[in-house]
C-alpha cells in the first residue's frame, strides 16, 4: 500500500557567540577539557546564569529570517533530567514562551516551491561531553567546556511530505542561518544537528499516523538515508496490519538501518517550570526594527535577484547563492569587470576557481585571487588578448603564486594572441603551399580538414594565434 | 564592658577615632568564643589566626587611611550557604561536608572589600530547610538564652552567635523567616532585604525567588550599617536590581510622627501566643506614643501562604538541589555499580531527610498532570499575596506584626511533626512571597525569660522606613543590649 509520508524536523543550531549563553567562558573549539570553564556553567552551588544578549540578538535574527513572531517577554525554564554531562541537574531551556513562533520557510524541490512552516525557535543552552577512554581503570569523565554553548532549537510543522523536501528544508534552513553569520553550521561537529519526526498515514486521511523520532543524522546525505529507511519500516508494519511503536530511534549509518533506543532513554517527565534565576527577555519593537534593518539579503531573495539582474541561468545563481561569500565575490567581479562579462564571470567562478578551492578543500574566503584579478583577466579575454585556453594557464598562475596581474603575466611570459592579419596570413599561406595535396581534398568536400589547418597555424605559434583571425585567413583563401 | 559585647556602631566609632584596634576587638571576640562556644555550638569553621590576619590588615588600612568603612576591622560570622574561597561552605549538609568553592559570592567580596574581618562559618538547617537549625547534618546549636531551647532556623547559628556575643554581626539568608525568625528567637535584630537588593550570587540556592541574603545584629543601627555594605545590583545576578542604594544610616533618625503602621489583623489570629501578643501589642502602643498613626488593615490571603510557598519553595528547591549528583563536586556514595546507583545512593545517604521530604514534595508539584494544580495554582495564589500587601501599602507606610507565634520551642519539640514546624512561619513567609523587605527586632521576654520579638514590614525597596520604625523603637523600648548570662563573671 502506499502511504503519504509526514516529516517534521527538530534543528538544534550551535550559535558562533564568542562566549556563552550564561557566563563569559569563551566558546572556542578543541581546548583542552574543562578550559572553558567556571562556576556558573560547571553548575557550582550558587553560581547564578546572566543571560549573554548577543544570544537574543542572533535568536530575533533567525526569527525575523524565516518570518516568525517575536515574542516580547518570552520566558527561560528549567528542563530537569539528570545525566553526568548535565552540570546543574537542568537545562536551561524555554518552553511556554519561547521567543520565535509560528515562520516559515520556503524550499524547492525538482522545480516546485513549497513553503514549511515553522512552529517555534527557542534559546537553550548545550550539555557536555562524556568521555571513556579505553584503558583498563574503567572510569569516565566530563568535558564542560560544551556546557553552556548557545543552541537555537529550530521546530518546524510536519508539513514535509518526502525525504527530498526534508533534505530541501534542512539545507534551506540552513542556508539561511549561515547567511546570517550566526552560526558555522557544521552538520559532521555537531554544529547544526538534526532530528526528524516521521509517521505514515494513508493518503487522504486526517490524522497523523504513531510517529518515531530519528536522531543522530550527522549529514544531509545520512538525513535522507535515515528517513527512506525508516519510512520502508513503518510501511512494512503497517501492511502487516501491525502499529508503529512511537519511539526514539538512533540513525545507524554504518549498517544504514535505525534502532529503537528503548531502554536506553525512558520516557522523561521534564518538569519545566520558569527559571527564577533569569528574568523575561523583553524585546521591544526598537530592538527588533534595529536587528531587521541588519539583516543581510536572504538566499532566496540573492538567488532570484542574480538570475534577474545578471541574466545567468537560474541554476548558476543557485551555485552562486550556496555561499554568501561566493555570491559576494561574484558580484564584486561583475562590479570590475562590466555588465557583459556576468555570465562568464560565473562560469569562471564555478568552474575554474572551484576546481582550485575544492582541489585545497578551502572556501572563497581564503581564495588568493582577488575579484580585481579575476575581472582583469575576463577582459583580457574579452578583447582578444588572450584565448580562454591561455587564460586558463594565466589563472593558474595567478592562483598558485597569489599574483592578482594576469596583464603583467601575460607580458611577461609572451602569452599575448598573435593577432597581426599580416603575420598571420604568411604563416596561413606557408601551410596551404606545404599541404596542397590537403587543400585539393578539402576543396573536394573533405570539409572536416579544415580543422587540420587551423590546428597546424596554432601548433607553429605555440597556441598563441588569435583562432578568430586564422579562421577568416583560410576561408578567405581556400573557401 | 568588654569589646566583644559592643554593637558594630559603638566599635565603628572607637575604631575610627582610633582608641582601639581591630586586633583588640577581634582578639576580644576569638576570646570570647574560646570561652562559650562549647555550648552554643554556632561555628561550623573558625578560623582565629586568619581572623587576626585580616584584623592586622585592617589596622594597616587604617593607619594608611585606605578604603576605610565602617566595617573595616568588624568581626563579622557568615552562615554556612555563602560561598567562601577561605572555608569550606557545607551548608551543614553531609552532602557538601567537605566542598570548598573556587570563588567568593558577591557579599563576601564586598565584605571583603569593606574590611570586615570574617572569622568563619556558622550552622544552619541544612540546605536553610527548617526553622530550628535541628536540621543540621554537622552540629547542634542551642538557644543562648536557655539551652533547652533551639536557636531558631534555618539562619540559627548566625542568631545565636551574635546573642552570644561570638560575633559582632553576621550575615544569614531568609527564605521563609530564616533570618527573622531566628533572631527573634535569640533575642536580636534580623534584616530579610527587598528581593534583589543584596546580589544572592554565590548564596547556595534553596529557592531562588524567595532567597535573600542579609544582616543579623545587635542594634537596627547595625542592621543599616551592614546592608549599607552588601546592599546593590552585581551584573552576576540577573534577580539584583539597580534602584539606588540610599544611605540607610542617615534614614534611621527621621522622625516617625505621621507615620502610618498597619496592624493585620489576619496576624493576630489564633495560636498566638498571649505572651506574644502581650509583648507585640505593647510595642505598638510604645510607637503610637511616638506619634505613629496606628490602623488596623487586612491581608486576606494570609491562610494560603503557608501552602503557597511550601509548593513554591519546594519546586523550586527540587531543582536546585539536583547538581548534588556525586559527579562533580560534594559526597558520592562509594563502591556503586553504574550511575544511576550511584546518583540513588548518593542523594540517599547525603541529603537529610527534611531536604528529602522536600525534593520529593516539590517533584511531585512539578510533576506533569500535577503542575496546573500545584505549581502553577501556588503562582496565582502568591500573586493575589502580592497584591493584599500592594492594597495594604496604600493606607499604611509600613506593617508591624509578631514574627512568630511562640518563643522559641524546646528541642525534639516540633521535629517530628513537620506540619507544625511548617505552620510556626506563618506570620514571616507571606513577606517572602511578596518579596518585601522586613525586620524583627526584640519586644520583650516571656515568663520563662525568652526573647520576644516584634516584625516590621515595608513597600519594595522602602527598606529606610523599615529601619527608622525600628530604631525609634529600639531607643525607646530599652531591650538593647540585653544579653543571655552566658559566664560566671556575667552573674
Ligand atoms: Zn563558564
């Protein structure tokens, strides 16, 4: 039987604060353990949390970002559970009041646009890390340097009907909160992690099917997997006529199947209730105007834009688009190097300078050629200085010894086109007296020989003949 | 007159005139503690040669005139649940026995830095739940005026040490009464602040929205003097709030003729003991005689405050309690077999079982399908307190009431009957609950010569009517100075 699949996803996004959520221990990544720490995020007896505004500042970001509602006095509780990796005993969380409600986000898939609503985001702060070593004294110990970290909790509505759409709205997603700085977004460290709600229900009928929550989906490629797998199991049972146990399930992705955590997780009473530590967060429209007016130009308002400004194709803005930085750099090449030059600007950047930063696995960020050089160079192809072939080398140059003067490489290296008519026509003529059995076969229809000519005049000037100008030179001498 | 039975004003002045030390009066003080401290039981830590060092020091201070408070060079006693780097803070639970805190709470900074000489850490009910310090895992501290009788709770260690006379002045915490309650109970003056005037961090928490820090003393003069010094926002704590600090000093000696004091009547209900009500009325009369305006006003929720805060308190406290896992810091229970043993073990044989009875009520409060009824329906309630006390504040300046409704009880008396240890703070939990600054200061004695004391309560932040009611009183009433004859010398 076929089902109609119904997917929510729960986003927990590690926010790139200097410091923490409640103290002023720097977040920084891979010190050694419990470097990052104090009393207040080791949860010593009376130490007190004082809310990091920064925190709030970037939570009202990704709200306005993806159309939510900002809460004016949204409210912190305590969600209490014990687990060693917990220093307090709680996690200082928001529930009732959490500080986005009711956005939405757009995403596409194979052409159709859809919109996903999300239901909340709200603030929390990390956990720690429990760490075994394997040697023979059997004890395990804490790292709290994580403790304490900002996590924005992202919970979208079940209003994704495929793996694809919940790939689409992951990656939409986020797109846009690393467009808006706020987060590095590193699926694989953990810093933007994700789990899915997935249940089954015939299609046509109202209410959603016993739903399971996936976790542990460490890449998008794994979120996609994990789901397929799990929608194939809950069909299965529910052909057999048997029920879906709701549960939590851990995505597996060496064996690619998910298992039941059962036993390992038991059902949780939290007992939130408000923190009395912290007070209201009170936003007013003041602040909120002030960080919207701060918001940068949005993925899919950038993609729509490139396309309809530059005349590139849509599938080159979205390309352009998957990084601010790239699309930054696009524009700043088309900025120096005219209008004309937009749609090879951008297979420039995707071809040639990607092949460079994926061959070193950096970003544009640390690309050595600068927009100035690039632009240079599209003109010196743009007047037929140089072909795209020596371009290519000269690019090469440029990136491997950071020199942003491809004229002055040019110079330098004597890679300028021949493009002398006279020059150019002795070397034609040269070759048409030594190859005139060649030309007679031509002349006779062998027109594919024509391409021999030419080949011969740029093997004699080492590639450096303008091929526009040879080509004219021949038609006009043997038709 | 020895030094030691000196208020801090009396030794603030010599020392600033220069005609003692305050190596002398600490000297005095350890002195004295030497000599009654096998009875009253009130330190948990003593530190005497780093209380002479800190006394040198504060003589240095003075010579070279820097930085010099009324506090430089006092004798000062913290209770146990203020987070100190030089002791260890148990906050008399064997669960913390032997915890020392990497840091200093905020009012022990500022005592610090005030140059107050701290001599060390007194008992309390564990975790400041109950109110009769028979809850301390660590010591028995007994009532200075009849040792039969407990010292009152949970601050009872820092009430007994300044009737004692071990210290010049200490500092307790009140969540429920624990400061006011006690120091009616021994015969002194104790000062629960506005919530949020004095910083709670690094006071170990019990219930953080009724918690505050404040003074024990012997004079509401020392009370003013010592909040002067602790009082103030801290950017470490979220709850401390910025209204100016005023100079409560200055406040004490305005008079009070117009003064408007409103007598609940809810206050004066039964189970008050006539003794009590005797001792409290008679003050009353003694302030109208100053020229106080007395009206009668109604705080008609008075009977849901007991409940309200026993569920507040103790969600509250459930959660704060729940860090004692035996991970980081504090008592594990040995030779236990995975975590979730050693979490049962650990909270089962560290925490007391009134901390017990308490964890589990406010769990169960907290608890899904029990939060509405509970928590949630105690929020309400404390609101609606709020606003009897609002109402009340329009037609009065300030409220004058017993403490509680019995001097101080004998041991064993009420420690198996928790409803009824419960019930005796009924006439200082409401305050807490509004989160009203309030005072209590000696009214008189029983026949059997217990301290009686006398509860002023004032409007958020009107902590300086407080003290100038108080101070009129006191300079009236004559009971200052009276002390428990503790030694032979005394008879
Ligand atoms: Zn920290």
């Amino acid at each position: 039987m076929d089902y109609e699949i119904v997917i929510g996803l729960e986003v927990h996004c590690q926010l790139k604060t200097e410091t923490k959520i409640f103290c002023g221990c720097s977040t920084s990544f891979g010190e050694l353990p419990n470097a990052n720490t104090c009393p207040v995020c080791t949860g010593m007896p009376g130490a007190l949390p004082v809310l990091n505004r920064k925190v709030v500042d970037f939570a009202i970001r990704a709200g306005l970002a993806t159309n939510c509602r900002i809460v004016p006095n949204s409210v912190f509780a305590r969600k209490n559970y014990f687990y060693p990796d917990l220093p307090k005993g709680y996690q200082i969380s928001q529930f009732e009041l959490p500080i986005c409600l009711s956005g939405s986000l757009e995403i596409e898939v194979e052409g159709e646009s859809k919109t996903i609503g999300i239901t909340r985001i709200h603030m929390e702060e990390d956990a720690g890390k429990l760490v075994h070593p394997e040697d023979e004294f059997g004890v395990s110990y804490v790292d709290y340097n994580r403790a304490c970290v900002p996590l924005l909790e992202i919970v979208s509505e079940p209003d994704m009907r495929s793996a694809a759409e919940a790939v689409a709205y992951l990656k939409a997603l986020r797109d846009v909160m690393l467009y808006l700085g706020i987060t590095d977004g590193n699926m694989e460290e953990g810093s933007f992690r994700c789990d899915a709600n997935i249940s089954l229900r015939p299609f046509g009928q109202k209410e959603f099917g016993i739903r399971a929550e996936l976790k542990n989906m460490n890449s998008f490629r794994n979120v996609q997997r994990a789901i397929d797998y799990e929608v194939e199991r809950q069909a299965e049972i529910l052909d057999e006529g048997g029920t879906v146990v709701q549960e939590t399930r851990l995505w597996d992705a060496e064996r690619g199947v998910t298992r039941s955590m059962r036993g390992k997780e038991e059902a949780h009473d939290y007992r939130y209730f408000p923190d009395p530590d912290l007070l209201p967060v009170v936003i007013d429209e003041e602040w909120i105007e002030e960080v919207r007016n701060s918001l940068p130009e949005l993925p899919a308002a950038k993609r729509r834009r490139l396309a309809a400004d530059y005349g590139i194709p849509a599938s080159d803005a979205e390309m352009l688009c998957a990084d601010r930085a790239l699309a930054d750099y696009f524009e700043a090449v088309v900025e120096l190097a005219g209008a004309g030059q937009a749609k090879s600007a951008a297979n420039w950047i995707m071809v040639e300078l990607m092949k460079f930063l994926n061959e070193e696995k950096v970003g544009i960020i640390a690309c050595p050629v600068t927009p100035a050089g690039l632009a240079e160079l599209l003109g010196l192809i743009a007047d037929g200085t140089i072909s795209g072939k020596i371009a290519k080398q000269v690019f090469a140059t440029m990136y491997e010894q950071g020199d942003n003067a491809p004229k002055k490489i040019v110079e330098r290296e004597g890679l300028a086109q021949m493009s002398d008519a006279g020059e150019l026509a002795a070397l034609v003529d040269e070759i048409i007296t030594a190859n005139a059995d060649k030309v007679a076969q031509y002349q006779a229809g062998k027109t594919k020989l024509f391409g021999f000519f030419v080949g011969q005049v740029m093997k004699k000037t080492g590639g450096q003949a303008n091929p526009r100008l040879v080509n004219e030179l021949f038609k006009e001498r043997i038709g | 007159m020895e030094l030691f039975e000196c208020s801090l004003e009396e030794l603030a002045g010599m020392l600033a005139q220069k005609e003692i030390s305050s190596v002398e009066v600490t000297r005095s003080v350890l002195g004295r503690i030497a000599a009654v401290e096998d009875r009253i039981g009130a330190y948990l830590a003593l530190d005497e040669a780093g209380a002479l060092a800190q006394a040198e020091e504060a003589d240095r201070r003075r010579a070279g005139d820097e930085g010099v408070t009324p506090l430089t060079g006092i004798p000062i006693g913290l209770k146990d649940l203020l987070s100190t780097r030089d002791f260890k803070t148990t906050c008399a639970s064997k669960m913390l026995a032997d915890y020392r805190p990497e840091y200093d709470a905020t009012v022990v900074t500022r005592l610090k830095q005030a140059g107050a000489v701290l001599l060390g850490k007194l008992n309390m009910d564990e975790f400041a739940m109950g109110s009769s310090t028979e809850n301390s895992a660590l010591k028995k501290t007994v009532n200075p005026w009849d040792f039969s009788k407990v010292p009152g709770g949970s601050s009872g260690g820092s009430a007994a040490a300044v009737a004692a006379a071990e210290a010049i002045a200490t500092l307790g915490s009140d969540t429920g009464g624990s400061i006011r309650q006690p120091a009616s109970f021994c015969g002194v003056v104790g000062l629960k602040p506005s919530y949020g005037r004095v910083s709670r961090y690094g006071l170990v928490a019990f219930a953080s929205s009724l918690d505050q820090i404040g003074p024990v003393t012997l004079t509401v003069a020392d009370a003013a003097l010592l909040l002067q010094a602790i009082a103030g926002v801290d950017p470490r704590d979220s709850t401390a709030v910025a209204t100016p600090v005023p100079d409560y000093c200055a406040a004490l000696k305005k008079e009070i003729r117009g003064l408007k004091l409103g007598v609940p009547r809810e206050y004066f209900a039964a189970g008050l003991d006539p003794e009590v009500e005797a001792a409290v009325r008679l003050a009353i009369t003694q302030l109208e005689g100053l020229g106080a305006e007395i009206v009668e006003i109604s705080l008609p929720h008075t009977d849901y405050a007991v409940a309200t805060y026993y569920l507040l308190a103790t969600a509250e406290a459930s959660s704060n309690l729940a860090r004692y896992d035996g991970v980081k810091y504090g008592f594990r229970a040995a030779d236990c077999d995975g975590l979730k043993e050693m979490y049962f073990r650990t909270r089962a044989q560290g925490f007391g079982s009134e901390v017990k009875r308490r964890i589990m009520l406010g769990t169960y409060a907290l608890s899904s399908g029990y939060y509405d009824a509970y928590y949630r329906k105690a929020q309400q309630v404390r609101t609606l307190i709020r606003r009897d006390f609002d109402a009340a504040f329009d037609s009065c300046d300030a409220i004058v009431s017993p403490v509680c409704p019995t001097p101080a009880f004998a041991f064993g008396e009420k420690i198996d009957d928790p409803l009824a240890m419960y019930l005796s703070d009924i006439l200082t939990i409401p305050v807490n609950l509004a989160g009203l600054p309030a005072l209590s200061l000696p009214c008189g004695f029983s026949g059997a010569g217990l301290p009686i004391g006398f509860q002023v309560i004032a409007a958020p932040f009107a902590e300086e009517t407080l003290l100038r009611v108080a101070w009129h009183y006191e300079q009236q009433a004559g009971w200052v100075g009276k002390r428990p004859q503790l030694t032979e010398e005394e008879v």
